[in-house]
C-alpha cells in the first residue's frame, strides 16, 4: 500500500481557503461591543478620536456608566483622562452638576482626586459649589488640596457646610492631618467648637487620628476665642468608629449600615438627607432613569459609602 506523504504547501493553501470562510460563519455569533461601551471604553482610555466619533452619530456626553452610576465627566476625571475631560468640557450641553449614584459631582470628585486644573476649570464653568450635605470644600480639605480650597472660598464656598452627619470641612483636614488647610481654614473663619452628630469636633477628629500637634493647635484657637471648649470625646469608648465618619466620600460605592445604626426612616444613617438619582433621559445610550434604585425609591448618601485611606498629610 502506498504511503502518503504530507504536502505542507497543500496543507497552507487550503487553509487560507477555509480559514476566512469559518471566520464568516462565526461573526454573527461575536460578542459585539455597543456605543454604549465603546464610549466608556474611550473615556477610560482618553481616545477623544473614537469619543468625537461617537459624538458625531448622536452619543449623550451625559450618560452614565452601569457600575457606580457615575457621570461620564466623572469616570474620566477617576481615569485622570486629560484629553477626555477637555473635550467633555467643550461640550455646551455637558450637565456639569449632574450627581452620580451617591450623590456625588464631578467637582467634588476633582477636589478629592487633588485635580486641581479640573477641578478649577469646572468652577470657571459655574459648576455648583454650595449644595446640601458633602461638598467640594469638604473634599479639597480632605485630600489637602490648598489651592482648590482657596478658590472655592473666594466663590463664597460655606466653609462651615455640614454633611449629612454634620461633618464640616475643618473636620475632614483634621481627621487627615493637613495642618496647613486647618490653618487656612481657621484663619478664614471656620469654627473649631462646631460637633458633627457623635459628637465630635476638629480636635477630636485630630486627637483619634494621632495628630496630637494638630488638635494641640485647635484646642489653643478654642480657648483663644474665650468660647466653651467642646468636651473631648473618645470614640471608641462611645462605641463609634475611632474617627466619628461613618464613611469616607469619593470612592462612589456603597455599604450596607449596621443593623443597629439603621434610623427609623430610610435614607441611611441618622440626619442623612436622601440623595436621588437625576432623571435626564439621553438621547443615545443608557437613560439615567434606568438606573436600579431602592424600592423606597432614595438611593445612597454620600455617608453611606466606606472608608478609603487619605491621601498622606503634607
């Protein structure tokens, strides 16, 4: 019997004839991607050219991404996507004060992240500074940020604004040891005797961290204002979390709060103000009404959300 040799270059030939026929027959069967995706895809990559051309066929620069509901704006300023965020902000439609899932804007993300020239090129746009609850200024002086925080004052940003747990500003430097915002801000005017809901001052946010120099210093500008001093309070002997926050803002996600911290009322933690989700359809992509929400219809605060670590004090 005859043994049959095999012929490379047969088997070559026939496979450039069936390879790009099977690979017909399989497309449909390809996971395409969507506009949808591909949109988020650029913002996280900065490709402006494949944003421009989704722009082009209709895309809303609006949408929000699936995960933390966030903004567009704010998913490319998480990414630190400079080529993005100046594109989005050429947009005149661009909703600049449009809240992700938490409650969160992309100013108040830009404080937090210390991008300062977007964080300044949103203020030059008339986002909003002033707002109920977690602000900008809150966020600058949790990250440290000098610069945002003295523009958001000159824009008669409040520099007592109180979060939902009544947290202020002058709070969130101490409790990350940025010495030199809590010096800003009590020059500007802050009051260091003010107590978020457990209870606490600056200088006990400052004195639970270890910035025993820190709270030293606003113990001192307590009694220089010849006011009652707060009482220091400790927190893990109040059965409170060592730094009185039952969250940290800016990351965008959510927790669940323990039973026996759970208000009569919903909407999260005691003297939370509900946050809830902005209603603007887009004309292409994702409606922002699709996003899930609770069946008591108010979604997270901003105080829901768990602790990530500050960045390093200056």
């Amino acid at each position: 019997m005859e043994e049959t040799v095999p012929n490379p270059a047969r088997r070559r030939l026939l496979a450039a004839a069936v390879v790009p026929e099977l690979a017909r027959l399989l497309e449909p069967l390809r996971p395409k991607s969507s506009s949808y995706d591909d949109w988020f895809a650029a913002l996280r990559t900065d490709d402006v050219r494949r944003m421009e051309a989704l722009l082009e066929r209709g895309f809303d620069p609006n949408s929000l991404e699936p995960q933390l509901f966030d903004t567009s704006l704010i998913v490319a300023i998480r990414h630190k996507s400079s080529n993005a965020i100046a594109l989005l902000l050429s947009i005149d439609n661009l909703e600049l004060d449009a809240q992700s899932r938490n409650g969160d804007t992309a100013l108040m993300i830009a404080s937090w992240l210390s991008d300062t020239k977007t964080a300044l090129a949103l203020i030059d746009r008339g986002a909003e500074i002033n707002r109920p609850g977690w602000t900008a200024l809150h966020y600058a002086a949790a990250s440290g940020n000098v610069a945002i925080i003295r523009r958001l004052l000159e824009e008669s940003a409040y520099i007592d604004a109180e979060s939902p747990n009544g947290t202020t500003p002058l709070m969130m430097a101490a409790r990350g040891g940025r010495r030199e915002v809590v010096q800003l801000l009590l020059d500007e005017g802050a009051d260091p005797l003010l107590k978020n809901e457990r209870g606490l001052a600056a200088s006990d946010f400052a004195r639970a961290n270890g910035f025993t120099d820190l709270a030293r210093l606003l113990d001192e500008r307590v009694a220089a204002s010849g006011r009652a001093a707060p009482v220091a309070v400790d927190g893990a002997t109040a059965g409170l979390p060592a730094d009185g926050v039952t969250g940290v803002p800016g990351d965008g996600t959510t927790t669940v709060t323990p039973a026996a911290q759970i208000p009569s009322v919903p909407g999260g933690p005691p003297g939370d103000r509900p946050v809830r989700l902005r209603q603007a359809v887009p004309a292409f992509g994702v409606p922002a009404s699709s996003a899930p929400a609770p069946a008591n219809g108010v979604l997270p605060t901003p105080s829901d959300v768990p602790a990530a670590p500050l960045p390093a004090p200056n």
